[in-house]
C-alpha cells in the first residue's frame, strides 16, 4: 500500500492511510475530516486541513475550441500554506463550495 506525502514536512498525519481511504472524492481530489489530498502522477500528497491559513475563491479563464475560440470562467480555490500558495482548478462552482465546507 501507498503512502500520500505530506506537503508540509514535520506536519504529518498520525494514521494517513486510514484517513486516505476515509476521504471522499471531490473532482480529481479528495477529503476527509484530516486532510485535503491532491493527485501527483500515480500517488497523492496531501495538506492537513489545519494548516491551510486562508482559502480564497477565484476564478480562472479558459480558452478552448480551435475555429471559433471560447472563452470559459472556471472557479479556482487558492490555498495558502506556509510560504506558498496551491491552486485547486475546479470545474463546478458547488464542488469548490463542498471543499471550503470542509476547510473550515
């Protein structure tokens, strides 16, 4: 069995394996009552949900099509941990409102 790393070192879960499989799958992410995880190629890294310090809403543009090009607004959940800041590009508006729920 995999281990998910933690993105903030000296901040590891107790038991992440048990909380991985606990989470529940929000898009390409997944949640639990510990942590947030976020897929890296064939394994996961994950945030402890305490120490994300601010979440903020936003909204990234989009361009697709290649006759008549198409601008679409998706939503877009900015993390700050730490020092840094990670961007969850969402497609629903109501999946990055169940990821703040669970944040907070």
């Amino acid at each position: 069995m995999f281990t998910p790393t933690c993105m903030i070192s000296g901040k590891e879960l107790d038991d992440v394996q048990s909380d991985f499989k606990s989470s529940r799958k929000v898009e390409q992410y997944r949640i639990s009552e510990q942590a947030l995880y976020l897929p890296e190629g064939l394994r996961w890294k994950y945030i402890p949900l305490k120490e994300i310090q601010h979440a903020e809403e936003s909204f990234r543009v989009i361009s697709a099509g290649h006759c008549v090009p198409v601008r679409e607004k998706r939503p877009e959940l900015d993390l700050s941990i730490g020092d840094q800041t990670v961007h969850l590009h969402l497609e629903k508006k109501e999946n990055m409102q169940k990821i703040l729920d669970a944040i907070r």
